[in-house]
C-alpha cells in the first residue's frame, strides 16, 4: 500500500520526500476544519506541504482496504502525542505506482473508530 508510506513521510522531519510518491499530475482534495486544500498537480502539493505548521504531528492507521487501485485508510492524528483529530483518505494509484488522486477528510468533532494510544 502507498498511503502509509504517503503518511510516513508526511510525519517525517522532511515531508518532501511525498513529492516521490506522487505523480506530475497529481490532484488532490484535503478537508480540513478550517478549508479545504486543493490542487492540480505535485508542485501545488508542494506548495501544501511548504504552507503547514511544523509540529510533531503523527498519523495512527487504524483501518486499511485496497480495492484495485484504489486504497483507503482511516485513522487518528497526534500533535506532540496528543489526538487532535481524526481522518478518512482514500488514493487512486496508477500504473507506475505512484499516487494520482488522493482525497482526505480531517475532523476536531467526531471519530468514527474508538483510539486508544499505544
């Protein structure tokens, strides 16, 4: 699966290193509490990546489903190891492996699956 490598290198000290994962055309829509992040292509997502607040911010798979190209995971995100949020994201990846279309949805206000930190 590419989307916990995609959240792996989202966490890291380096999140460009997602830019490897994603194709030239990458599109991409992110739910986020305060506005939706949008783009067309893997230089907007770097103009994402370039515009979040740097903190130690992990995100803890909880569920994970690969229907032919396209792979979903929902899971909880920790600032400093404490939950903030939950998310559900789902990537269509192509032929070459690499992420095409990627789509999340981040919420403050309900989690869908019970989380207890390990």
């Amino acid at each position: 699966m590419m989307l916990p490598r995609y959240m792996s290198c989202m966490d890291s000290t380096d999140p460009t290193t997602t830019l490897e994962l994603l194709e030239p055309d990458f599109r991409f829509l992110i739910a986020l509490p305060a506005g939706d992040a949008t783009g067309a292509s893997r230089d907007d997502f770097a103009k994402y990546i370039a515009g979040r607040n740097a903190v130690a911010r992990e995100h803890h798979l909880l569920r994970s489903s690969v229907d032919g190209d396209t792979e979903t995971v929902y899971g909880v995100v920790t600032e400093q190891g404490r939950p903030v949020g939950a998310f559900l994201s789902a990537a269509v990846i192509s032929e070459n492996g690499l992420i095409s279309r990627y789509q999340s949805y981040f919420t403050t206000a309900f989690q869908l699956v019970d989380w207890a930190p390990r």
